[in-house]
C-alpha cells in the first residue's frame, strides 16, 4: 500500500515534566510552540483509583527522583487539578499550539472530556482498561490517540475491534507504534512495526503515529518516511532535572531540530514533476555529456 504523505504532527509530551509548578509548565508550553511543535500534551491521573493501597504508601523505587515520602505523595505532588488543566489548555490557546493530555483512569478520563480538548492520549499502561476506553469510546466526541507498547498483536486486535464495534476508528483512532522504555536503544525501537500497523490497521483507524522514547533525533524522520503521521517525543527544559522522564525527553534545541528536520522530510518525500526539473535544465545544458 503506497504511502500517501500528509505534514507531519508533533507532540511534544510535556507530561510531568513540568514539576508541580504551573509556571515551569507554561514556559514548557510557550519553549514547545517556539520549537514550532504543533501539541503540548501533559498528563491526568486519580493516584488513589489508579494506584492499590500497598502502591500508594510504598516508597517511590527512585529516591533521588521522588517528590514525596511515598510513591503516591509523589504522583499527587505532580497532579494538577481540572481547573489548572483547564488553565493549561487556555494558555496553549493563548500562544497558539494544541492542548493535550493523556489520561489514565475512568474519572481523569471524564474530567478532561468536561472541558473538551480534540484529542485525548491512551498510553501504554492504561490501553487494556477498557471501563476508560468505553468513556472514550461512547461520551467524547475528539480524537483517541493509542500507544500500543507493551502490548501484543492480539490485544491489539481486541483494542481495535472496541472501537470498530461503535463504528468509531475508522475517523477518531489513531494507534503509535510504541516501545516502552526509558530510554529505548535503537534496536529495540523496532521502527518496521510502523509498516505492519499500516498493513494491518491503516484501513480500519484514522492515522498511525510513532511515540519515541529513544536518544536523539536520528531516527524519527525514518518513522515518518515510514507512514507516521503523527511523532510524539517527551519535551523537558533540562535533562538533568530531578523526575522520572527528564533522561529520555528533549531539551528545546533537541525538539526544534527534530520539527525542522520532519519539515524538511516532508517536502522531499515527492516525484518529480518532469523528468528533468527546471533546477537540473541549466545543469544539464552546461554539464551533460554530449556526443561530438
């Protein structure tokens, strides 16, 4: 099935990132719109629906990365509420770039629907919680976005039939070939998988998208090439930042080559228009072997 290339979209996954402070996560915000990244996208959970009891109050199995005395103090201390969500979006609308969020249980995924964004991300985690995805699926009218790590073929299969099964992938679905990791080495990356969600999905959803959590920006564009539409990559001021992600996000030098260099991809992926172009006529009459 031949490709048929659209521009390029790019999240830039702010995510918990932004520390606990609102102001950290609108500078992240106003760093990712200058990068010239299309979404910021953070994250909404319930800690005490998401987490049992036992994982609430263990301690975080990163000291040096924990806001709290336990893994829950942790997640709550980097939870901002609907209201500041609802900030957040205002300010994305402010500057001029797409809010976003993913959630990862029933009530997060019901309190972000409340106030509306156009797409809401599934990660890997969460993508076989299938009391969220029914929220998704029937009480919201945007687009779904899907990470598929960890997960295999035939949960993939029973996620895509979820959907289908209310006639709602074909237009609001978009699947990411993921690998989850932090970081992903590149051979684990595994970018022909991209090739095997557009053979066996690219038909049945909207668009396929490719979530990295890889080093650097060298491959990316060959995710896109592949038929990636959409490339979403963790989005962070300064790796060295105390937190979970900071070591496989991009610092804003990193996100804006990488969004330079998906644009410049895209407008070369094309045939030529002529068989000699008008740029190649003046060298072709100066250069070209000609029989005496």
């Amino acid at each position: 099935m031949e490709i048929k290339y659209k521009k390029p979209k790019v999240i830039a996954e702010i995510g918990c990132n932004h520390k606990g402070e609102m102001e950290v996560a609108k500078e992240l915000i106003r760093l990712a719109k200058d990068c010239n990244a299309d979404i910021a996208k953070f994250q909404k959970r319930n800690n005490k629906e998401l987490l049992t009891k036992e994982q609430y109050n263990a301690p975080h199995p990163n000291p040096a990365n924990s806001y709290g005395d336990t893994y829950g103090d942790h997640r709550e201390f980097l939870e901002f509420t609907v209201s500041q969500h609802e900030e957040l979006k205002q300010y994305c609308d402010e500057v001029g770039i797409e809010y976003s969020t993913s959630v990862w249980d029933v009530t997060s995924a019901k309190e972000m629907i409340s106030f509306n964004p156009s797409l809401l991300k599934v990660p890997s985690a969460c993508n076989n919680h299938f009391e969220m995805l029914e929220v998704l699926r029937d009480e919201y009218t945007g687009e779904v976005h899907l990470s598929f790590g960890m997960t295999n073929q035939q949960e993939e299969k029973q996620i895509i039939e979820f959907f289908e099964a209310k006639d709602q992938a074909r237009e609001r679905l978009v699947i990411y070939s993921c690998t989850s990791g932090y970081p992903v080495p590149f051979n684990d990356v595994c970018l022909l998988e991209i090739s095997r969600l557009r053979k066996e999905y690219g038909q049945r959803v909207a668009e396929i998208g490719f979530s990295g959590h890889h080093l650097g920006i060298a491959i990316d564009n060959a995710a896109f090439a592949l038929g990636a539409t959409w490339v979403e990559r963790h989005f962070t001021k300064d790796r060295t930042w105390k937190g979970t992600d900071h070591s496989a996000s991009l610092e804003p030098n990193g996100l804006r080559k990488l969004c330079r260099d998906l644009k410049a991809t895209y407008d070369s992926l094309n045939y030529k228009a002529e068989e000699i172009l008008d740029i190649e006529q003046v060298q072709r009459e100066k250069l070209k072997f000609k029989k005496a």
